[in-house]
C-alpha cells in the first residue's frame, strides 16, 4: 500500500469513513498486528470520541501535532493571528502536562499497540513534564527521527507507575460521572463537591487549566448567589457575596474539595515542585500566567495581581493535600506500633523503625509548609542577587537565576531571540520582574519601592547598544 510523506497509509481515512458506514462484522484473528499511528495534538479529540475506551486497533489517524501552537495546521497562523513565529511554536508546560496524561491514558486503555508522532522539540517538552508526573518515555526505544523533523513514540516506550495509574484512573471516573451543571438545581453539598470537581478534571469544553479554574470559580459564585437569593436576609447577603473576591471563591472551593486528583496530578503539583525547587514563587507564577493567556492574541486575560492570588490558593492546595496525605500515613503506622507493643520485645525492632518513618514523615509536613512559606512571604535575597547569578555561570545560584529567567521571558517576552538582545537591558528588565512578581506574593508593608511596571526598558537590540557606547565614547 502506498505512503504519503509522513509514513501514514493514503486510505487511512477512507477506511475509517468504510468502517463507520459498514454494518458490524467480526472480524477473524489476525496473526498481524497492526499499529495505529495519530497525532500528539489529537489525542484529547481522540478520548472524547471514544469515550475513554481503548483505540481501534484499524483506526489509523495521520492528522497534525499542535501542543501549545494547535494552529500548526495554518502556516498563515503567526501572521493570522499577529504573534511571532517562535511563539506559536512554543511549547509550555501546561499543555505538556495535558498531553502527558493523555499519553498515559492511551497506554492503559488502548486494545493494542500505537504509535503518538510528535515533533523532536515537543518530546523534549512531554519527557520533562511527564517525569514530574511519574510517567517516563523511554528514549532508548525509539525509533530514529524522520526527514521532517517529527518522531513517533510507541506506546510499548511509554512507562507508566502505579502512582499515576491510580490518579488516571480516579480522573477517568470522575469525568464519566454524570453531574448537575446547572447550579440553581443544586440540592446538597456532595452534589456541589461532584459538580466543582467534574468542572475541574473535565473541562466545560476547554482542556485550559485555566479555563477550568474560572469555569468552576463560576459556577460556585452562581451558586452561592442562588443560595443567597433564597435566604431571609436576601439584600444582605448578596451585597456580602458581591464584595468578595475571586480568590476567596476558590479559597472556598479549595477547603470544599480538600485532597483530589486535580491538585495531586496537576499544574497545582507542577507549581508547587516549581517553588520547592527555587524556593521562591516567581516560576509558579509564570506558569500560571503563561496558562491564562488568550491563545489566539497571546494577551493577559487577568490582572497579574489575580494571577500571583490564584497561585497562592493552588500552592496551598496542593500543600494541604499532601499533609493530609502525610497525617494519615502517620496514623497507620501508629496504629502498627500500637500492635507490635503487644510483645515489644519480639518486635522492638519493627517498632523503632515504625518510630523513624513517623518522624521522617513529620519533617516531610515541616518542609511542605517551608514550601508555603516560600510563596507566600518570598526571600528579598532572590530580587538582590539575581542580577549577578543569571551572568555568573560559577554562581550557586546561576542554574536558579536561568530558570527563572527564562520562565518570566516565556510569559512576558514570548518569542524574543536573547541572542539579539543587548545583555544589560535584558538582566536589568528580569531583575525588575523578579521583583515585581515577589512584591505580589508580599505584604503591602513589606514591598520593594524599587520594582515596578514603570522601572521595565525597551530592550536595545545588540548592535544599537553598540552604537550607543560607541557615541559615549
């Protein structure tokens, strides 16, 4: 059978249109096996349409990666829609993560092997994300990339743990529930627990985290605004729930839910690894900033101020979660110790090590509320040194600064070459940023005079800055 150019059979759509049109048969055993080969970017459309089932094993899609950049099936879309070329090629690391988990859940629910082709820069992207999530692709089992520039990763390369096994499976679980989402029919709170989390693993037609933060802080303030209307006070409490913010709607909706699978596996774990490992919020702030964009226009579709609240409930979230987690380990080993004290001596040493993982698991809660303590009263000692760590490879600090530089450059300058960019103008606008974004996560009191909005230069191509020292001279 004849190939196009990306390897895929030309009659893979004519078969699969034959197949939807053809009445049932079954089929005879087949001694070949067959290999259905789709596209990265497809494979949300693909689980919608097969409602979370395995994939036919003859259903061969040969359809266009997207990622971050879903308009890569427009060549005219930076133009089209008024972005730099590098932008809409860009991937981030919430879609990533996406598309990660769809990976996995391909792995655990298709009837047969597949093959995802991807671009070389988007396996990068999926490795890392993937990696954090407890769900590895192994590169060695790759097959070598083709002439334009795309791979495909067989499902057999995709490594899935338990951990993120059980996760996937609750999400599935939760997004097959059917659940009430008119919130004026609202009986109870279990109905509004349901309805909140459905919102938040689901969607309401969006796979944008964001979409689905703004979606579920929605749908509970209307809520809340029903319940409002049917108490004795009506004016009183409306006037009260029209005072309130939207970040204490989803404070609200954090203490509602408690430990689920939208923070355990989600950018709600992806920001809070981001600050435990910088130990400073600006990178988590980047990250959800970089989700809240508008992916036509690119532009910010909150106040930054909104974007640093929202991350702190998220990282709080995600950090009581864990301690929950953490409390009810201790419980049970506690109850073990309880058991083996019956004959302490026989069992002194299952004791004593019953006894260390209590107190290992105690210092875990303690360094996850160092964590909070990170974003929500930021070091100063980040804003003073980063100027010297992001130039000074040999600095402690260095790897850090790089970091988090090129998260605020993603966010903020998306597509900007630094190569093409005088350097002192590009450190002194990071540093300016670092400060900006840590003043969000500070006490008013407590803020930095010498960062703000007003203190961001243009940023002098390199050859201008030349000739500007050169007329100095």
């Amino acid at each position: 059978m004849g190939k196009n150019k990306n390897g895929a059979s030309k009659s893979a759509a004519e078969q699969a249109a034959a197949q939807a049109a053809a009445p049932e048969t079954k089929e005879q055993p087949s001694n070949t096996k067959s290999v259905a080969v789709i596209q990265l970017g497809d494979l949300d459309k693909l689980a919608q349409q097969r409602a979370l089932v395995g994939m036919d094993p003859n259903h061969v899609e040969d359809l266009v990666a997207r990622l971050d950049d879903r308009f890569y099936r427009d060549n005219q879309a930076a133009k089209r829609y008024n972005i730099d070329q590098t932008t809409v090629d860009k991937i981030n690391e919430i879609v990533a993560r996406s598309m990660v988990a769809l990976l996995a859940n391909e792995v655990e629910l298709a009837q047969s092997p597949f093959a995802v082709r991807m671009r070389i820069s988007s396996l990068e992207a999926i490795k890392e994300a993937g990696e954090a999530m407890h769900i590895n692709i192994d590169t060695k089992a790759l097959p070598a990339p083709a002439e334009d520039g795309t791979i495909e990763v067989p499902s057999t390369a995709i490594k899935v743990s338990p951990e993120a096994k059980e996760g996937l499976k609750k999400e599935r679980e939760i997004a097959a529930k059917k659940v009430e989402l008119d919130p004026t029919k609202i009986e109870d709170e279990k109905q509004l627990k349901d309805s909140l989390l459905n919102i938040l693993v689901k969607g309401n037609g969006s796979d944008n985290f964001y979409d689905k933060v703004t979606t579920a802080i929605n749908f509970y303030e209307s809520y809340l605004s029903v319940q409002a209307n049917k108490s004795e006070n009506k004016e009183e409490a409306l006037a009260a729930l029209k005072a309130r913010s939207r970040y204490e709607f989803l404070s609200d909706i954090a203490k509602l839910l408690g430990k689920c699978t939208f923070t355990i596996n989600g950018l709600a774990k992806f920001m809070y690894e981001s600050v435990e490992k910088t130990k400073n919020p600006v990178t988590a702030f980047c990250i959800f900033r970089s989700a809240s964009l508008n992916k036509k226009t690119g532009m910010p579709q909150i106040d930054d101020s909104l974007v640093a609240e929202i991350v702190k409930v998220l990282i709080r979230w995600y950090a009581d979660s864990e301690i929950q987690a953490t409390n009810e380990a201790i419980a049970g080993f506690e109850r073990d110790i309880e058991t083996l004290k019956k004959d302490e001596k026989k069992n002194a040493k299952g004791i004593k090590q019953g006894q260390e993982t209590i107190e290992k698991a105690k210092k875990h809660i303690e360094d996850i509320e160092k964590v909070v303590l990170y974003c929500n009263v930021p070091s100063l000692s980040i804003v003073e040194q980063f100027s010297k760590d992001y130039v000074d490879n040999k600095a402690e600090g260095f790897k850090n600064a790089r970091m988090i530089g090129s998260k605020i450059l993603t966010t903020y300058y998306p597509g900007l070459d630094v190569k093409n960019v005088d350097s002192e103008s590009l450190v002194h606008n990071l540093q300016q940023y670092v400060g900006i974004i840590c003043n969000m996560f500070l006490p008013a009191l407590n803020r930095l005079s010498n960062y703000s909005e007003a203190n961001i230069v243009e940023m002098k191509a390199k050859e201008a800055a030349a000739e500007g020292e050169e007329k100095n001279q």
